[in-house]
C-alpha cells in the first residue's frame, strides 16, 4: 500500500531521479515509443502526460516551462509543432502503456510507453508496399495498350523503306563511278599517243 506516498521514487536519490525522468521523456517523445520496466514507465508517463498538455498551447512560458525537462532543441520543437497540436482534441491519457511480461535474467515486469496515436513502422511499410505495386501495375498495362498500337508497325515501315533505298543506292553507286574513272583515264592516255606519234 501506498500510504500517502505520492510517487514511487524508484530507489533514486532525487537528482538522479530527475535525470532519469528527462532522459526518458525525451526519448519517449523522439521516438514515441520506449521500451523499460514497468514501475519506470508509471513513472515517467506522469511527467510525459504534464509536458504534453503544455505543449498543446504552444507559448513562451510553457516552452521555458517545458525547456527545464527537454535539453535538446530538436526535441522541444517536435512537441510544440508536431505532438502537442496532434493531441490538441483530447483532454488527457497521451499514453499507454503495454506489459511485456518479465525479462529474463532479474525477472523485472517489462512494459512499452508510447503516444496513443503511435503507428508502428512495420504497418506503414507494408501500407506503402501495397500501394505502389498495385499503381506500377495499373500504369504500364495502360501505358503498353496505347503504345505498342502505335508505335511497332510505324517502326517496321520506317527499316523497310530505309533498307529499300540504302540498297539501291548500293547498287547505282558502283556503277555511276566505273564510267566515270574510264573517261578520266581514257584523256590523259590519249596526249601520251599523240606525243609518241609526233616523234
């Protein structure tokens, strides 16, 4: 029983205490979603819950209220832009938390904080995975209907018609210079007879 204890202290002087409670909400509140002891997340879920509701008025005061629990500015800026207008409808109970049993080795319950509107990853990708093969295989069946009609049969034309005159032109070629390189060479034969004949 409790018997006007108002907080488990976690057999922890009150520095550490408070160290411990700043270092976990600020993880809870990076990745919204930690995994420790079940007595520790009791705990730390008090003081996650009264820096959530500050953060749902996003205001100088609570910022510096707030800014004694949070060190890092990433972190702060993430709970007034981001968590605390998420949390803006609900009156209270930010959290949960899940019981995991109890961990091997010193038999501590074990339990999950996280945001209630915490999504694992795993689900998100699987959504996105879903999504896009069923919109690539919607697009190239479309794509390839309109295409092959079109463009194959115009191909097919443009190599025969271009393999047609590149083979006459083969042809015409060779002929049209024979002609022409006997009358080049029949003039220069002729001035060397007639300078033979004259002497």
């Amino acid at each position: 029983m409790k018997h006007k204890n108002g907080f488990n202290p976690l057999s922890r002087n009150a520095s550490h205490r408070r160290a411990m409670h700043r270092n976990m909400v600020t993880s809870l509140f990076k990745f919204e979603r930690v995994t420790t002891t079940q007595p520790k997340a009791l705990e730390v879920r008090r003081t996650a819950e009264k820096l959530i509701t500050r953060a749902k008025v996003d205001t100088v005061h609570n910022r510096r209220q707030v800014a004694r629990f949070i060190a890092d500015p990433a972190i702060l800026a993430k709970l007034f832009t981001d968590i605390g207008p998420r949390m803006k409808d609900r009156a209270g109970g930010y959290t949960r938390v899940l019981k995991l049993g109890f961990r091997e080795g010193d038999a501590a319950e074990v339990a999950i904080l996280e945001l209630v509107d915490y999504k694992l990853e795993t689900e998100e990708k699987a959504d996105k995975k879903a999504k896009k093969p069923a919109a690539e295989k919607a697009a190239p069946s479309e794509a390839e209907a309109k295409k092959p009609a079109a463009k194959k049969p115009a191909a097919k034309k443009a190599t025969a018609s271009a393999a047609k005159p590149a083979a006459e032109g083969e042809a015409k070629k060779p002929a049209a210079k024979k002609p022409a390189a006997k009358k080049a060479a029949a003039p220069k034969a002729k001035p060397a007879a007639e300078a033979a004949t004259e002497e």
